[in-house]
C-alpha cells in the first residue's frame, strides 16, 4: 500500500515537470509579407529569444529587427514574424519537378482562393512549395507549382477556414490595417457601407488587388481610423503587410507630404507616425523647378560646368553671422534615390535627425530643416547649390559620397557654412568649417594600446586562413616586444590554447580570425580552458579577447563567449540596446515609425543634435564647445581634432566596447 502511494505522489509531482519538458513545435501558421514568408509566432511564458532562436533557427537579433514590439523584452501574448529559412532545401531537377507538380500559370482575375478550388489543395502546401507565395498578392504570369499528390486534398470548406486563418495573422501583424476575405455577393459600395470607409480609400489601398473589380475570395488590406494602432502587432514601417510603403519616403518628381511646425507650413517626407513637431521641414528634390537665387549663386563655381569645383576647399574660413534668436535653417542632402532605386538607409539617416530635432524642440530650439535628394551625382548636386534653403541653411549635412561632397565644401566654404560629412572620412583635405563624424581610420586602434601592455601576456592569434591582415598590420606598432604570434589548428583546442597562458599576467588574445565557425572554435577552446582549470582544482587564469567589430554581426556564434572571455574591440559606432538613453531612443523611434532603428538613425540623431545644439548654444563660436559633450547623445564617443592650422575637423575618437564577464558592456 505505502509502495503504491508512494509511486502515485512520484506521478503528481513529476508530471508538471514533465509537460513543462514538452519541446515547443514551430507554428503552423505562414503569412508572406513583402515576398518573404514568416512563421507568425504568438509568445508564452517562459520563452526566451534564445529558445525561440532554436526552435526556428535564427537568433535574438533577427526576431528584434523584425518585431519592434519586443523593444522592451519579450512578453506573452505578442505575435511575432520569424523568417522562415529554407538553407537545408534541395533544389530539384526539372525532371523531378515535372513528376512532382502541375504548372498553373496564374490569369486575368485569378486569386489564391480560385486556384486552391480549383486543385483542392490547400493554402499552406503552395506556400510551401512555392517560396515567396503571397495569398493577398498573385501577378497575372505568375507561375505555381500545384504538387500532384495533393490535388483533390482540400475541401472549399477547408480553403474558406484557411483563407480566414490567414487573414488573421495578418491582422495580428499589422498595427494600422485590418484585412477582409471579400465574401459573394459583395460590392465597393457594400464594403464602403459596412466599414464606414470611403470606396476611394479601399481602391488606394487595393489599387492591384481591384484591377479587375472585386473577386470571391480576395483579400483586401483596410486602414484603421487614425490613432487606432494595434496593441501588440508587429509590422515594420515600410513593409507593412503586403509591402505596404506607408511610413516611408516615396521620392516622386515633386513634394511629398506636407506638415506644419512651429513657424508655418513646410513640405517632408511623411507617413504614419512622423513626428511634425520639429519645426518647419521641407523636401525637395533634385529638379531645377524649385526657388533660386541665381544673383546669390558665387559667380565663380556655375552650375553644370564639369571641372568647375577645385577638388578642396582648404584655408581658414570665415563663418557666417548666426542669429541664434532665429530658427537654425538645417540643409539635410542625402542619397535617398539613385536613379530607379530607393535607399532606405538614408531614409533612416533622416528621421533619426527628426528626432533629435524633436527632442531639441522640447528644449526651446526651433529649427526649419530642408531634405534634399542628390542622388549620386556631381551635376545634380551643384543644382541644389542653387537653392535658396541650400543658400540661407546655417548649418549643411551631408552629400555622403566623396564627388558629391567636394563641390558642397567649397560653396560651404565660400558662404562661411558649417558642413558635416555625417558617414565617412573625405578624401580631401577641407577647411576650418567642415567636419568629419566618422572616426580616422589612423585611430582604430588607439584605445587598445591598454590591452597591449608589456606587462600582460599579449598572444596574437591566427588560424590557418582567413586572418584579418588590415587589423594585424595597424595593431603591429601597437604590440609590445613580448607578444607571441602564435597559429590555431583546427581541432587544436584547450589543450592547445593552454600551452600559450602565463598564470603570472593577465593574458591577451588577439584573435584575428575572420571565419565565424573557426573564430567559435578558438573562442570556445579558450574558454574550455578555464572550465578545465576550475574542474581540476586550479586557478583559473585572467583572461581578455581582443577581437573584430564583424564578430558582433555573426548570426550563429554563441554570445556568451564575448561576456565569459572580456572581449574588446573598436568601433566606428556602437549602440547597445540594452543601454538606457539607447533604449528611449528606440521606444521613440518605434512610435514613431514602427520599426527598430539602424545605426543609421542613429548617427543621423547624433550628427544633429550634436552640431544644431552647439550652434544654438554658442552661435559663431560653437566649434570651441563641440568636445564639450554638454547635450547627452547615445553612446558613441565624439572628439573632433583639427588637421593643421587651418584644416577640417575630424572625429578621432572610435568606441570601444568591453564585454564584462558579469554580463555588462561598457562603452568607452
């Protein structure tokens, strides 16, 4: 009797355990957005980005690109999209194909509704077979594969339930549009009527689906009222659900968007969620339709002549009066198209500078900024020259390539304008009001010189191929007489890597590897040494990494290693989200435009607030105050260093980031 009570109360206590052990099943559930398909992943408690970067093979930083709504960590309840990556997928011979599919070219009117009727065969096996597949979006052409076998499969019962089951997880992702399976019988006007939406509206938001009217079974994307954004949706700004270009810029032959500021009405760039509270802001692009000021243009630079611009604008300059009572005028020129082709980094660029601006605002600084589009041309850059908001800008940021940015500097240069070169070193040499934000590559490593002490045991690492030799040759002078240059096998592990400690010294590994599964294997075999060491009873010696800022962007090595082994490297910008000011930048951002922030956001909130704000504070003598950092930026150092007596200012201060083995990163 005691045996048998005593086997019960083992099965009451354990079998809570044992569900909790159940491993967790990839979703069933597939929606296509933009032409990639995504897993749509409702979160429960417990999980984790690691547990959820095992279940679909991918890792922390994808799942966060990809849903701003985890900014603040992950929460049960929320609906994410995770890629859905297909590496292990054979691909087949045409022979094969032929046996295993039917070819349906899709025709004027046909939908993924139609054709699953047709074939009897469900929604989620032509998603799966035919990578990319859209149920909301078919192009007439468009040719699928029907796999044989399971024609005759699916029910139209079963496809109606599926169609449902799909327009939910869209809705479930999207935080300002609800989407409609369109039902029999129904007309614009009767949707009209039952939404409460204006046909005109549908038909601007379904513009391909309506081509040819409405159709059994389509599915219709519907704006939300303003202000009624989704709790818990996830969609990015500019990949919406099916693509949707809302929330970014769609540079056109004319103005796009108009807002209103503190100063009167100016035209920008805008979707849902701008922000319009950053003054006046205005967006041109590069067409000689605009206001000019031809007597105000130098008579000694005329636009359009090749050769006219000298290849620096050297020299001590004289700066222009600013009025610092008046709104600071900002010229914003930027890439942001190049011919056919949209460049979303730069859109990105720009509306972290609306948001330093924003945050000014709220300070007491107003601004009046104007965008420009210059493509990736010389000539049309000297056409926005002839701007009058390019003429009158108190401060100009960008071109950001090398033969776009010399004709600017020298009209900068002749107007007494300060000019920002916001994301590389020019190539040239730029005189007293021209600035650099992009560190010197001279000073990569400077900060590291710590690391390379005469009293550590400095271990300079290579595998036996794919070294980084940029970073051994500009680390040489920087190493002490005693370093050891030693070469890791493959295979070679703690075993190996403990033969090069000095348990006397603090030992420091220059990794130079390039390669992410042998850079894991020495990581990993340094690390076994210390957990031999432990195991063993003996100390376990002081151990640092010196490694490459590429490590960081690698998708399958283990994290953990950085924190465990005290890694350091430098970089030309790093924001750690884990950071507080970071964080609140991230919060705004996503508010604002619905997606996480590129390091492109972030520079372009620095370069802004860092340059307006000093101009604000200090009028013609801001660049005496620019290293002060009296306005807090994000975590990135700056510290601008003039190049001779009369040169340009460039940034040589380049961030090191400390991986700390109490799992801290520190910024220095």
């Amino acid at each position: 009797m005691r045996r048998a009570l005593l086997f019960w109360v083992f099965i009451l206590v354990t079998t809570p355990v044992l569900q909790a052990q159940q491993p967790a099943e990839r979703s069933s559930s597939r929606v296509t957005i933009a032409g990639e398909t995504f897993y749509v992943h409702t979160v429960k408690p417990g999980e984790t980005f690691y547990s959820l970067g095992k279940l679909y093979d991918t890792d922390e930083e994808t799942i966060r690109a990809r849903n701003p709504i985890v900014i603040d960590g992950l929460r049960p309840g929320q609906v994410l999209k995770i890629p859905i990556v297909n590496g292990n997928k054979k691909t087949l011979s045409a022979r094969k194909m032929n046996k295993l599919f039917d070819t349906h070219v899709v025709n004027q009117g046909e939908t993924a509704y139609s054709i699953s009727k047709r074939y009897g065969i469900s929604l989620a096996t032509l998603m799966e077979d035919n990578p990319g597949f859209d149920p909301a979006h078919l192009s007439i052409g468009q040719k699928v594969n029907v796999r044989i076998e399971s024609q005759g499969e699916a029910s139209g019962a079963e496809i109606e339930q599926e169609l449902d089951t799909y327009k939910e997880a869209l809705d479930n992702l999207s935080p300002r549009f609800t989407h409609h399976v369109v039902e029999k019988g129904e007309t614009l006007y009767s949707l009209s009527k039952s939404t409460g939406l204006p046909i005109d509206t549908i038909t601007k938001y379904n513009a391909t689906e309506l081509r040819d009217g409405l159709k059994l079974g389509s599915i219709l994307k519907l704006p939300l009222p303003p202000g009624a954004v989704k709790a818990g949706a996830g969609a990015t700004a500019g990949s919406d659900v099916h693509g949707d270009t809302s929330g970014s810029l769609v540079v056109g032959s004319g103005v796009a968007g108009r807002v209103s500021g503190d100063h009167g009405t100016g035209t920008a760039p805008q979707g849902p969620g701008w922000p319009s509270a950053t003054g006046e802001q205005r967006y041109t692009e590069t067409a000689g339709n605009q206001a000019v000021d031809p007597a105000g243009f130098p008579a000694s630079y005329p636009a359009a002549v090749p050769g006219a611009y000298p290849s620096s604008a050297g020299g001590a300059v004289r700066m222009k009066q600013i009025d610092i009572t008046a709104p600071i005028r900002v010229a914003v020129l930027l890439p942001l198209r190049v011919g056919s082709s949209s460049d979303r980094r730069y859109l990105e660029f720009y509306q972290g500078v609306l948001l330093a601006l924003d945050e000014l605002k709220s300070t007491g600084v107003s601004t009046q900024v104007d965008l420009f589009n210059t493509g990736r041309s010389e000539a049309e850059v000297r056409d926005l020259l002839r701007q009058n908001a390019v003429q009158q800008a108190d401060l100009i940021i960008g071109p950001v390539y090398d033969d776009c940015f010399a004709p600017v500097a020298v009209f900068a240069a002749e107007r007494g304008i300060p000019v920002v070169s916001p994301l590389a070193s020019m190539n040239f040499a730029g005189g007293s009001l021209m600035f650099e934000a992009a560190p010197l590559q001279s000073a990569k490593y400077a900060k590291l010189q710590d690391e390379f002490s005469p009293s550590n045991n400095v271990v300079v690492v290579s595998a036996t191929s794919n070294n980084d030799a940029e970073m051994l040759g500009e680390i040489n002078s920087l190493l002490p007489a005693s370093a050891r240059k030693v070469t890791y096998t493959k295979g070679g592990g703690g075993p190996l890597v403990e033969g090069w400690l000095n348990m006397d010294k603090e030992n420091v590994f220059v990794v130079l590897s390039e390669n992410e599964q042998m850079t894991e294997e020495i990581l990993a075999s340094i690390s076994s040494v210390q957990n031999s060491r432990i195991s063993r009873g003996l100390p376990s010696p002081s151990i640092k990494v010196v490694g490459s800022s590429r490590w960081a962007r690698f998708q399958n090595l283990d994290k953990n290693l950085f924190f465990k082994l005290n890694l350091r490297y430098t970089t030309n910008y790093h924001a750690d989200r884990g950071n507080e000011r970071v964080a609140n930048f991230d919060r705004r951002y996503v508010a604002a435009f619905s997606s996480l922030p590129s390091m492109y956001a972030y520079r372009g909130y620095d370069v802004a607030k860092l340059f307006v704000g000093a101009i604000k504070l200090h009028g013609n003598e801001f660049v005496s105050y620019l290293n002060d950092r009296e306005l807090p930026l994000l975590q990135t150092p700056y510290r601008f260093v003039q190049q001779g007596s009369d040169g340009k200012y460039s940034n040589n201060d380049w961030a090191k980031v400390c991986y700390n083995s109490n799992y801290t990163i520190d910024v220095q």
